[in-house]
C-alpha cells in the first residue's frame, strides 16, 4: 500500500468510492463529482450550517467538459472573513456538529494542510495562518466532501495516479513553482505523473482531501459499479476533460495473500511434531498441518506444513527450521480468499462460550463455538463436549445478526 490513510474512518471493506483524477484534483471539484454521485446536497448544506462561517452558502450549477456533462460545486461565503489558523479551524469544526466520520475527515484534512505548510514556511503547524487554504471556499469544500462521503456511506476510498502540472501559481508568499510545494509535500508516497499543461491541476485542498481518505492508490478495483458522477473544475482545458471522476460501487471480495511453509520430514521422532506445530503457531502461523508421504527408499515420513502472512513468514519458517530435523523449508505464495470475521460471547448454564461468527457480503454463514471453551465448560458442568457445543450453538443462533 503506497501511503494514503490506512487507519482512517474509510477503511472497512463494502461500499467503495474510487477518485479518478483526470484533469487533477480540487476540492470544488471532488465535492462537484460526489454530488453529481448521488451524495444528497441538502444534507451536505444543512451540515455546513454548523460551521458558523458567515454567509457560507454552496451552490451547484451543471457544466459540460468535452462533452462530458458534470456539476460544478461552488462554495461562497461573505466577503469579510477572520484571518484563521489551524487551531480556530479545528475548533469550529468539533463545534460544527458534523457526522463522526465527516469530522474526522475533515480535521485530518486540514491536520495535514497545517503541517504541510508549517513544513514548507518552517513554523509551527500551530502558527500556520491559513491563507488560500484557510479561505471560507476550503473550508466549505473540504467539510463538504467529508459529508457528501458520509451521506453515501463509502467505507474505503481508492485514488488513481495525479497528474502534475507544470508553470508558476501566485499566492500569498509569492510566485509559487508547481505542482506548489504544499502539494508535493501532501502527496508524498502517492503516485504522480507530469504532464505537458502549465496550469495547477492539484490544488492543496485536492490532496489534502486526497491524502485524508485514500487507504491505497492505483487502478480501478474489482467492484459492482452503483453510480459515477463528474466534478468540473472552473476551466476548459484543451489538453483534457477538466474533471474528477467519483466512480462508487461494491468492492469485489479481495484475496489476502498469505506464505505456504513446509518441510519434508522423515527423520523426526513424531513425539516431537505438536512441539513443532505449537512453535509455528507462536510465530504466528494460521494453520498448521502434517500429511504422511512416502520418502525415499520408501521410507514413511511426513510433510508439515504452515500458513502465515507475509510479515510472519519469515518467523515461522526459523521456528519449523529450529524445532524440527530439516535442513531447509520451502515457501509458496498463494492468495486467500476470506470471509469477514468477529466474535461474541454466549452462556450455557452461566459458562461463557465463544461463538467464531463468519460473514460474507454482510450475512452471516458460519457460526461455530470456540471448542476450548466447550470443553472447560464441560469440565465444570459435568456434561458432555457435544452437548454443551450444541447449546451454545442453538444461543448463538439467538443473538440477533
């Protein structure tokens, strides 16, 4: 994953939101294209009210960019505003009454705008004075595209490459190269390209905004397509279609990858093969297993075998090395399809079962009672392991989905 907010409130799999930024990325334009998605313009106004900025106010007016029909979204507000650092900004934003997700997003976009120039101009983030980026128009564009995200319940948020700019852009402390150093220092980690156009194709706001919800970037994800919409920027390039491209769909279960380990052994004393498993499960394997096989000069012996992620491949494959008699393991990569999983708890006669519960698309198709579990309750209440595993299946089948 190349940078982008792998932590961030977007990252549940589900309902996806790919940024395709074809004529680069501003904040007008990523909130113009997830309104032209369907995102509700109304509920987005209604959440701006709670900003307290004087005379903020968004509007949306349709344009057309190489024939392509899209929305241009415009924020206004009145002409005398505060001068506003990232400290008031912050606080209007807790004070503003926003949707959770949507206020995260939103502080963590000007979190970044803040040290991305205090990086530049060499202050403290604390004492950047917002000038463009701290103007009524970004905060309206950036805390309206964190509610237009949550109006329509995007849970992870992929970008394609950017496009670079070339020329010169002015701004408060002078003539400014582009792409503006601010952007370059937001996108770090993020694919970019350069391009033949002297115009600014990203503006800070755009990659704040990107660099906030992104978890990865990239080509178009497997997914069920549910909308498109197009945000235009205010210019008509001749080069490209001036426009963002908000593309919503359901995400395609993806394959996790993870490292196949195994040994053959046929010199090992099989008292001392579940010390082996057992040192691999504390390595961190998933799974671990043994197959009989023939050797050679038909000699019985066995494979075992281990499942783990890439970052404890490493790991189990010294823990097999040091705990059995081989001189040398093998690792196969393969992709794993899962199903989303959690857990909770039931009782059976007053003891806690665990309960391993399975879900795919949302609905739950597995569930099973920890087997650990059954059998301490079943030491305790003088029954049998199949009896208590059944009642605590037939609870769990009780617990409301």
């Amino acid at each position: 994953m190349p940078s982008g907010n792998p932590s961030g409130p977007w990252r549940a799999r589900g309902r996806l939101l790919y940024i395709d930024c074809i004529g680069g990325v501003a904040g007008d334009m990523l909130l113009g294209a997830l309104l032209d998605a369907g995102a509700d313009v109304d509920a987005v106004r209604r959440g701006l009210e709670g900003l307290g900025v004087d005379g903020l106010e968004l509007e949306t007016e349709p344009a057309v960019r190489h024939g392509i029909a899209a929305t241009r979204a415009i924020v206004r507000g009145a002409d005398e505003q505060p001068h506003r650092h990232w400290s008031s900004i912050r606080a209007q934003i807790d004070a503003a009454g926003l949707p959770e997700r949507a206020r995260v997003v939103a502080q963590e976009a000007f979190r970044r705008l803040a040290h991305a120039e205090g990086r530049i101009h060499g202050i403290d983030p604390e004492q950047v004075h917002f000038h463009e980026v701290g103007a009524v128009d970004a905060i309206g564009e950036v805390c309206g595209v964190a509610l237009a995200l949550d109006d329509l319940r995007i849970e992870r948020v992929v970008c394609s490459p950017l496009p670079a700019g070339r020329g010169f852009v002015n701004a408060a402390h002078g003539r400014l190269p582009l792409p503006a150093p601010a952007t370059l220092t937001l996108l770090e980690g993020a694919p970019v390209y350069g391009v033949e156009i002297e115009l600014e194709l990203v503006t800070p706001t755009g990659a704040a905004l990107v660099a906030a919800v992104a978890e990865e970037y990239g080509p178009i994800p497997r997914m069920t397509l549910a909308a498109t919409g197009y945000g235009a920027g205010t210019r008509d390039l001749e080069a490209v279609p001036n426009v963002v491209r908000a593309i919503v769909g359901v995400e395609a279960r993806r394959a996790a990858p993870v490292s196949l380990i195994e040994a053959n052994l046929d010199d090992l004393l099989p008292e001392l093969a579940p010390d082996a498993a057992a040192a691999c499960f504390a390595a961190g394997a998933l799974d671990v297993w043994t197959v009989p096989v023939q050797m050679k000069r038909g000699r019985p012996g066995f494979v075992m075998s281990a499942l783990a992620r890439p970052e404890d491949e490493h790991a189990v494959a010294e823990a097999m090395l040091r705990e059995t008699s081989t001189l040398g393991v093998r690792v196969a990569h393969y992709d794993r399809i899962e199903l989303d999983r959690e857990s909770h708890t039931v009782e059976v006669e007053g003891e806690p079962i665990r309960i391993k519960v399975g879900r795919l698309g949302g609905k739950i198709v597995n569930l099973a009672p920890e087997h650990a579990d059954c059998e301490r309750a079943a030491r305790i209440l003088g029954e049998p392991v199949k009896t208590v595993w059944a009642r605590a299946l037939a609870a769990a089948h009780e617990v409301p989905a």
